[in-house]
C-alpha cells in the first residue's frame, strides 16, 4: 500500500474514532494536543494549575515535554533523560521533579526557566512520584522495596521500607501513603513521619495491582491487571466494600469528587467510568481513546480529564487527549 493511501486511511480512522468518543457517555473528546517528534511509552502525567501547564514523562523517548494547555501546543522539551516515569510539580519551591527508572534518580529543575536544579541518586529503578499535601514533599518509589523523602530544597530526608517495588501510590491529607505492590499481592498503608506500617492488605485475587488513588476521605481504590478488575476499599480497614470489572491494562485512576465518579484509563484503548456513592460501584461506560493510552491525569481544578496517546503504528502523532465530562 502507497504511503499516501496510508496517510488518508490513518486520518480517516483517527477523524471516525474521535467523532465517536465526542459524543459517548461520561465524557466528551473537547480538544487533541499533539506531541511532535514523541516515541514510545509515555508514562505519568503532572500539572502546574496557575500556569496552566502540563507535564508529560514520555518514557520511550527520554524527555518531559510542557505543555501550554491553553495554546494547545509543547512549549519546552526536558531532553536526555533515561527512562523518565514519574513527574511531579511542585509549587513549594516552583520545581519539576522528574523520577528516572534508567539510572535511579531524580531530576530536579526550576519550573520557571527549566534548569536542572539537583539531582537525587536513589539507586535504582525510580517510578512513580506524589507530594505530601501537608508540606509540599516529595515522595517517590523506588527500587526493590522504598519510598523516597525529598523536600524542596532537594534534601533526601529518609527512606521508607516496604516488602516489593511500590506501584501506584498515593498520599493523604494525614500523612499516609496507600502503597500497591503488586508483586507482594497486596497494599500497604505507612505512615510517611514514622515509616509506621499501619496497615497490610493482602490482594491474592487481584494480581497486577497497578493504579491506586485515594478520594481523600474514607477510601482507596486500586485497579488489578489480572483479572481486570476495581476495588473500592475502606481506608481504615483494607476491606473491600465494592469491586467492578474494568477495561484492561489499566496504569491510572482518579476520583472525580464533584459528580461521585472514578475513571480508570486502560492501554486496551478505553477510560473507564464508574459512578461511586462509597459503597457501590456502577459502570457508566466505555470511552474508547487510543491503543496504549494508559495514563492520565484527572485535574479538577480544570474539570479536565487528560489522557496520553502513543504514536501510532500508522502515523499518527503522540497526544494529549483532554477530555470533558459530561453533567
């Protein structure tokens, strides 16, 4: 098949695809961002609410590109980074914390005129990256079983053990962490002053436990790979009060506070929504979004759901894909 013929059936997927999500269920397909000259998986999405910007760790492709989400368009490109994974911003200190699973550290520049501030050597495969909403630090997973302390001056402050490499993770308002480890079968819950386990949730019927948020009340929810499946658990407890099945691959989920809803974005190529009144959970539907597009980020200072698409194996570009929801 010529390349040009290739071209056309590509956009005329892409233009068939997209008027379909722009009119399904809980969310509405309002804008695509494209991300030029981006290769292979992305991986955690961040954002600078007074600028409006946001932050992408393209992991196949060594960089963090800025993106003006009001312009639409990459503004800066964070280049020659090995494997980044996590990104986080951090306003305490106006900084862009980039965790790098290649060479185990993180990258520390000014979110101001982008220059690398400090660079934290953890040792080994640095992932996923959150802040504590009590004191603006930073805490990142690493290795075979850690949870790194980094404040805003760049200052390791401590390590927290745990039994496996952490997955996604999350901070509370109090100061604990709800750790997946999926390679343990099960979530921790430590309390980031003491390193203190408080608590330890076994998943044995929930393998491949990536994705965790928090809705910053009474309850956790996780997402496993195998089978493809949501938990909603207490928080105090561990027990699981509902659990739903999901699209595959999953790698993210959000709470969405203001309408009761979670959606969980999946690498089969869909985002998940369920409605959640804390005890039950409701499928409200499937939005299809792109093969790979695994992670997102949930903003609801925007009420914006965005959503990373790889590039595409017939030519389509890398994108950020912004979602609305619907009423």
């Amino acid at each position: 098949m010529r390349p040009a013929v290739v071209r056309h059936l590509a956009a005329l997927v892409f233009a068939v695809c997209g008027a379909q999500t722009a009119t399904a269920g809980p969310l509405v397909l309002e804008s695509t961002i494209a991300l030029p000259n981006t290769s292979g998986r992305i991986d955690h999405l961040s954002i600078d609410i007074d600028r409006k910007r946001l932050f992408v760790a393209e992991l196949g492709n060594g960089s963090v590109d800025v993106v003006d989400i009001a312009g639409r368009k990459v503004v800066h490109r964070l280049a020659n980074l090995d494997e980044p994974q996590g990104v986080v911003y951090a306003p305490k200190g106006d900084l862009i914390a980039v965790a790098c699973g290649g060479d185990g550290t993180v990258r520390i520049f000014s979110a101001s005129d982008f220059t690398l501030r400090a660079v934290v050597r953890l040792g080994d495969d640095a992932d996923n990256i959150h802040l504590d909403p009590r004191n603006g630090h930073i805490v990142v997973g690493y290795g075979e079983g850690r949870l790194a302390i980094i404040d805003a001056k760049a200052a390791k402050l401590g390590d927290i053990r745990l039994p496996a490499h952490p997955e996604g993770f999350a901070v509370s308002k109090s100061g604990i962490a709800y750790v997946n480890l999926p390679d343990a079968e099960q979530i921790d819950a430590v309390e980031l002053d003491s390193g203190k386990l408080l608590g330890k949730w076994r998943t044995p019927h929930l393998s491949s436990n990536f994705p965790l948020a928090a809705d910053g009340k009474s309850h956790v929810a996780a997402v496993s790979r195998a089978p493809p499946k949501l938990a909603l658990l207490e928080a105090s407890s561990g027990r699981i009060v509902a659990a739903a099945d999901t699209c595959g691959d999953a790698d993210d989920l959000f709470f969405d506070e203001r309408r009761g809803r979670i959606y969980v974005s999946c690498g089969t190529g869909a985002v998940e929504s369920f409605a959640w009144n804390g005890s039950r959970l409701d499928p409200l539907g499937r939005t299809s979004t792109a093969w790979g597009a695994r992670t997102s980020l949930f903003v609801p200072e925007f009420d914006r759901l965005f959503v990373a698409t790889r590039a595409g194996l017939l030519g389509s570009n890398a994108a950020i894909q912004v979602y609305r929801p619907s009423p």
